[in-house]
C-alpha cells in the first residue's frame, strides 16, 4: 500500500506546478494538520498538499490566504456521463452536522488573493442528516470582487449537506473537470452575490448590468453532475442577486434552476447562462423553475425521457400565487396593489362577498353574472380579516358567471393557502409587471431602512415602489431533445409572464454555437453593459492555473 501511495505521488507530481515562488507545504492529511501549517507556516501563493489515503476528518478547515490546496485524486472525462475517477486522496466527512455548520472546507478570500482547490476526493461519513451551509463555501470580505478562484479534478460523492458548492459575497471563478454526485435531498450548488456593488441581500446585483458574456459570473464548466431521486436532487440554485454560467456539464437527472425574490429579505437570482450541455434524465421529468431574473439558454442537448411539458424551464413568479409566507412586509404578494409592481391604473375593479365555501382554487359570488374568463390573467385577494390568509392573493385562472377558479398553491410551506370561505370579502386587481420577474433586470437600488425592523425600500423614492427595471428578455435557442428531434424552450402560466416580451423561444436550426441577431441586437451595451457578441472565452481562462492533469 506504502509502494502504491508513493508511486502515485511519483506520477502526479509532475502535473502539479507550484507558483512561482511559491512554498510547497505537505500536511499528513488531516484537518488539524491542514489547518496549523495555514494559520502557522503559509502565505499567499502558497500551496498545501494532501498524500493519498484516506482521512476522516470531524471538523473543518478554515482558509483565509490566497492558496493552493491539492490532494492526488484524478479524474478524466469529466463533463460526459462516465468519467474515470481515481480516489487516491479521500477526505470523509466524519463531522456532526448538528454542530458543525461551517462545512467542510470554508474559504474566505478578499480580493487581492487567488484559491484553487484540486485533485480531492470529499466522501460522505458517520452523519446522515443534510447540514446547513455548503460542504465547500467560497466567500469575499470586502467591496470589491474577488477574480480568482477554482474548484478543480475533484470528486464530491454523496455528501450530506444542503450544498456541494456555496458562493456567497461577490466571487467570480470558475469550477471544471469535477465529479458532484448528490443525495437526494442535497443540491450541487448555491450560488450568491449577496455583497455585489458593496450592497447587501442581492439588492447592488439588481441595480447592476447583466454583463453576459463576460467574466462576471461563477462559471460551473466540464463538469459531471449526478441527481439521485427526485427532479431537485442535485440542482444549481441560486437567490441573493446570484448570477452563474453552466457549460459544457453533463447532468443526470439534475438541472439549472434558481428561486426567486419572495419571502425572505433578499432578492431573487439575478441571471445564468446554460449553453452546450448535456442532459440525461432517466426519471420522468417537466422543466426545470426559474423564478427570477434573466436566462439565455441554448446549444444543450438532452437524452433519455423526453419532457412532459415539452419545456427545459418553466418560470415562475411566486408572488404571484401567494407562495411566500405570512409576513408581507418586505415584499409582499403580487395581487395587483403592491406598489413594488407595475399595477393596471384602473385600480379596483371589483370585490364582493363568497356565497358559498367551494374546494380550494374556487370562489363563488352567487350575486355576480359575469362574463366567461373576463377575469383570467387578473388577480384575486382574500380581505377577510378573520381570514388566516387574509391578504393573500393568486392569480385567477377562468372564470363562469358567477365562480372564479384561481391557481392554488397548497403545499403549506409558504404561508396560509388562499381559501375563501363563505362570506369572506375579496377584491379583483390586475398586476401587469412583477418585481424581479423572469425577463427583469437593472432598476433602482434598494435599501434596507435603519433600526430593528429594517425592511426594502427603493433609493431613489424612498418608498416601497416599483424599481424601474429593465426588459431583458430571457432568450432559448438550439436547445433539442435528441432522441425525438423535439425543440425546448421556455415556458410560463403565470399572467406577466408574456411570450415574446418576456421570453423567446428561437427554435432550433443555427449553425452551432452562434449568436442570432435579435439576441446581438437586444444586447447592446447599453442594455448589457457591454456588447454581448457571444459567449466568454472557453475554457475559463482560470483552468490554466496550473497544469492539467494526465489525459485533459
């Protein structure tokens, strides 16, 4: 074993350059070892390595300088369905999750420093409940970005967090040639510029350029990312005004997605890119969520079962359907008379009293004799005070002439579900624009107010009101199932949600990896910050840090 262990070290040496100048620091492994010779012996630059073997490790490992940190573990293929992995340096994670809630590794860089992580095997241990946090977090300190930073030749197998991959702050880096293999319930990443701009909670993201086709997102590249179960395993999420680029990935049973500004202080996904992947899913699937922010997804093919909805993502808006919780405080529902929306100036157009108690998603008002469907696409609000769901409202789906039947979320994870119950008043308002709504982008800074109970105002009204955000439609091209020669796109019940303003979905038939003019033309600096031609330059130019491994 001793023999195998340094053979291996012989042969992988050679594919690990130092920096210039640069300390090589070998640890014997473990944590507290790794640890001592970061807090003791290391300086920016610096690399620590890890032998081969295996390592339990019951605590964490806190970094705050710009180093490297590498095992010998080694993987080629990544980014297809079976890439050959060699285990060589294993850390098992044999920490209590009920304590430890810091991961495994926690990186915390400013932005003159550079981190690289490689060439390490992170398996699942003694716990089995999911811990908070990310398995490896990635986070700036100050004001500024930080550029430099890489997840590379890594394998995460089943580990028992919330997270594999958490950026919080405002990073910019890229991970590539890494196998994330999820549990069911635990997703591969969760993305957040939470500090971009200097701001907190997303709000500086939101009030900032999309900038695609630059450096400023955190790139998930040549990666092979494995769902275990239900359509959510495994997924790339993302809130805090985060913003990611998936490429060139091959994911089974997973997919991009991201939530949206909803119940909590912070703002929604800002944006990603998705373009030349690949997806397998072996288990019925319809579509990923996104649920806010822009999106242009296209050159991704897909095998296996084909969608049920013939979509690769549906958008949501929760506010619009009164999934955010019981304190409307911050946000608030978008029913039509929340000055954080784009309202019908009409105002009221009518209210009245249930007749009878119906099943969930219907109300009656015996006294009505309206016309069929004149209120679909509006929105419907429960005004009874008794009401446990009072101010809750929904979008209304149809309606005879005398019942409404609105879209119910009933899953009791989000606040009371809107019910009407005989005698309970309600009131008819039409939102046009959602705050933050998929197609959304830069508008007016938020603020937090001062004292206690801060809540979101805007700047520049000082006041709850509309952010004057900008249309950046989500655009979907070349995007096919391979199997059937079925062409994907988005898709949206939700009323704001319009094709063509909000969303185009191109089709398919141009030429690979090109970029249709409306796109060209929609995306001039103006809009974006810069003129968006086409896609950053592939692979990330970070990947160059160090030499590659054998066969890449």
């Amino acid at each position: 074993m001793k023999s195998t262990a340094g053979l291996v070290i012989l042969i992988l040496s050679s594919f690990f350059a130092p920096r210039c100048g640069a300390t090589i620091y070998h640890s014997n492994g473990s944590a507290a070892n790794i640890q001592f010779i970061h807090d003791t012996q290391a300086v920016d630059g610096d690399t620590i390595t890890l032998p081969a073997g295996r390592f339990s490790w019951t605590t964490h490992i806190d970094i705050s300088k710009g180093i490297t940190l590498q095992g010998l573990t080694t993987i080629n293929g990544a980014g297809t369905i079976n890439p050959a992995v060699a285990d060589y340096t294993i850390v098992r994670d044999d920490s209590n999750h009920t304590t430890n809630q810091l991961g495994l590794v926690s990186v915390t860089l400013n932005s003159t420093q550079s981190f690289r992580m490689t060439g390490i095997t992170f398996s699942n241990g003694q716990s089995t409940d999911y811990g908070n946090n990310g398995a490896i977090k990635i986070s700036s300190t100050d004001n500024q970005p930080v550029t430099s930073a890489r997840i590379d030749h890594c394998h995460f197998d089943h580990l028992y967090w919330e997270d594999t991959i958490f950026i919080v702050g405002w990073v910019y880096g890229v991970e590539d040639h890494n196998l994330i293999e999820c549990n069911s319930s635990g997703l591969s990443h969760l993305i957040w510029h939470n500090t971009w701009g200097g701001q907190i909670n997303g709000n500086g993201s939101w009030a900032d350029f999309p900038y695609y086709g630059t450096e400023k997102f955190w790139f998930i590249e040549t990666n092979t990312i494995r769902g275990n179960g239900p359509q959510t395993s495994a997924r790339i999420d993302s809130v805090n005004g985060g913003r990611y680029v998936a490429r060139h990935n091959f994911f089974s049973n997973s997919s991009p997605g991201g939530h949206g500004t909803e119940g909590g202080m912070q703002r929604g996904c800002r944006e990603r890119e998705v373009y030349d992947n690949a997806f397998n899913y072996t288990i019925g699937w319809g579509s990923g969520l996104q649920r806010s922010g822009g999106g242009i997804w296209h050159d991704n093919s897909w095998i296996g079962q084909d969608s049920n909805n013939q979509n690769h993502t549906s958008l949501a808006v929760y506010r619009e359907f009164g999934a955010i919780g019981n304190d409307l405080s911050r946000w608030g529902l978008a029913g039509g008379n929340n000055p954080w929306d784009v309202n019908d100036a009409h105002g009221l157009y009518q209210s009245g009293i249930t007749s009878a108690t119906l099943a969930h998603g219907l109300l009656q008002d015996s006294s009505k004799n309206w016309t069929t469907n004149q209120w679909a696409g509006y929105s419907v609000t429960n005004n009874n005070p008794l009401a446990a769901c009072y101010l809750h409202s929904s979008y209304i789906i149809s309606n005879t002439s005398n019942t409404i039947t609105y879209y119910y979320y009933g899953s009791g994870d989000r606040g009371a579900p809107l019910l009407f119950n005989a005698g309970d008043i309600y009131q008819i308002y039409r939102v046009l624009i959602a705050l933050d709504q998929n197609g959304r982008g830069k508008g007016d800074l938020v603020i937090m107010t001062p004292g206690p109970n801060p809540i979101p105002i805007n700047s520049v009204t000082g006041t709850q009101s509309w952010t004057h955000e900008n249309l950046e439609p989500c655009f979907s091209w070349n995007n096919v199932h391979t199997p059937t020669g079925h062409v994907y796109g988005f898709g949206s019940e939700i009323p704001t949600e319009i094709a063509n303003r909000d969303y185009y979905n191109l089709g398919a038939g141009f030429p690979p990896d090109t970029t249709p003019q409306q796109v060209i033309h929609t995306y001039t600096a103006a809009l974006n910050g810069v003129n968006y031609t086409g896609t950053y330059i592939y692979p990330h130019p970070l990947t160059s840090n160090g030499l590659a491994q054998p066969g890449l």
